[in-house]
C-alpha cells in the first residue's frame, strides 16, 4: 500500500510503540490524545502514565503527540473512514486497536477539527484603523521646509473578544506611503494570478 500521509521517522516510531501495547494501553492513550485536543498537554498525566509504563515522561508526550498528529493531518488531509482505517492497518493497528482508533476518527471530527484551528500560532489580525495628516510647515533652520505626514494607529487583535486589542503605530511621509501601496497593489495582482492559484492548491 502507497502511504497516504507522509510522516517523518519519529512519528512512525511512536506510533509504532502504540501499535505494539496492549489494547487497555492504547485507550489510555486515546483519551490523553483527546485531552490534549480539548486542553493541550497535560504533563501531571504524563508523569503519571511514565511510571506505569517505566519510561520518560517526555516519551509519554511524544506517543500521545503522535496519535493527535494522525488524527490532525488524516482530517486536514480529507481521509474518509476507509483509508484512514487502511492507514492505521498500514501502520500496526490491527483487529480490536484498529477498530478503537477508526471509531474516534469517524466520531470526535468536529472536537478535531475545533483543534486545529485552536493549536499552534496565530498572527494578530485587523480590527481597525485610524489615521490623521500631519504637517511641519517651517522650522527654525529651514524656514520653508513643508514636511507632511501620515500617522496611522491600526488596532489589531489576537482572539475574538474585543478587549483583547493590540495597538501598532506607523508613521511615514506621503512618498513612502505612495510606495507601500502601490507595492500592496501589485503584490494583491499577483496573489490573483495563475500561478499563485496554483501554488494555493498545491499546499491545501
């Protein structure tokens, strides 16, 4: 079978450690890998699940990263029941294993896809901007120097709740400001092209 995921040396390694535990094991694990979509990692349970089975708690994190991974990338990827199930076989899990991983897939989709969109980094995104004109008509040294400015304070936020606002202030004169928006046009052009199109379908 040609493999439908590409999963580095690691991941195999850790999956494979899961696939070769007992079946009570493995559901221990299930549930540590729901957790951690839910919640994130929790190292108290790690420490606990490390003694059991006599083995770094950082091992402990990694199989339990290692099943959120599958569940990640099978979604991200679109795989239906049947070659995720193939997957898993592909990978180890057979008989009573393969049929529990195969259930959560086809049954927690929505808590992995929730998680997905919450895991990992997220850049700010635009909330609002205002801007004002600014003028330094002389000064003392250049008596007829006109100077004119544009201070823009954009307001960018890092959650959905309001009160978590973040201010950045810019300031540049009329020339840089032409500049950037015509770099800003031009770069908008492109994103449009075909060969951007295809660049986008490509890393879907």
């Amino acid at each position: 079978m040609e493999t439908i995921l590409v999963l580095n040396i690691d991941h195999k390694k850790h999956l494979q450690f899961l696939s070769e535990q007992p079946l009570q094991v493995l559901q221990d694990f299930c549930k540590l890998a729901l957790d951690y979509l839910q919640k994130g990692p929790n190292f108290k349970l790690y420490n606990a699940a490390a003694q059991k089975l006599v083995v770094e708690p950082e091992n402990i994190q990694n199989y339990v990263e290692g099943l959120v991974y599958l569940f990640m990338e099978s979604t991200k990827n679109k795989l239906t029941f049947e070659q995720f199930r193939e997957l898993i076989i592909f990978l180890g899990f057979v008989d009573e294993k393969e049929s529990l991983l195969s259930q959560l897939y086809e049954t927690k989709q929505s808590e992995i896809e929730n998680a997905m969109t919450n895991i990992g980094f997220k850049l700010p995104e635009y909330h609002n901007m205002e801007w004002r004109f600014e003028a330094q008509i002389a000064s003392r040294t250049m008596l007829k120097q006109v100077e004119p400015l544009i201070t823009m304070d954009f307001t960018l936020k890092n959650t959905k709740e309001t009160s978590d606002l973040k201010h950045v202030i810019l300031q540049a004169d009329a020339t840089n400001l032409l500049h950037l928006t015509r770099e800003l046009e031009a770069a908008l052009q492109e994103e449009k092209s075909q060969q951007m199109r295809k660049i986008k379908r490509s890393i879907k």
